[in-house]
C-alpha cells in the first residue's frame, strides 16, 4: 500500500535542509531518489551500500554507519 503515497506534488514545498537516504538491498528502494530529485531546498542524498552492512531496510546491521553520517551531515546545519 506504500507505493500509492507520494511526495512528489508537495516535495517543491519543503525548505529546511532535508537528509534522504536509502539501503541498498532494500526491497522497498526506489522512492529515496527520486524525492531527492524532486527537492529544491538544501539536500543530501546517501545510499547506504551492503558492503558495509547498512544495505538492509534501516540500515539494519549498522545503525552506527547511518548515524555516523547523518550527524555529520546535521552538523554544520544546526552549528548555522
């Protein structure tokens, strides 16, 4: 049933810094990059690779590498 949600009529919409990331294996990928394309504000992208065990949904396996880049990602956003 997720697939019929989008935020593509509303992603022009969003202005703050806006982090998106997906796993690579998992089986609801797809969606990350195409909301990135879609955002005008400040934004990064990062997909998360299964060589590095975060390939799962939700990085599942090493939670400690999104966080790490996410944080870093955050920052210098809230050090603004």
């Amino acid at each position: 049933m997720f697939q019929a949600y989008s935020l593509a009529d509303v992603a022009r919409n969003i202005q703050c810094p806006t982090f998106v990331d997906e796993a690579e294996n998992d089986r609801r990928r797809g969606g990350g990059k195409d909301l990135y394309n879609a955002l005008q504000c400040p934004k990064e992208y990062v997909l998360f690779a299964a060589s590095e065990g975060a390939g799962e949904h939700c990085e599942a396996g090493a939670r400690e590498v999104f966080f790490q880049r996410m944080f870093d990602w955050l920052d210098p956003i809230l050090g603004q």
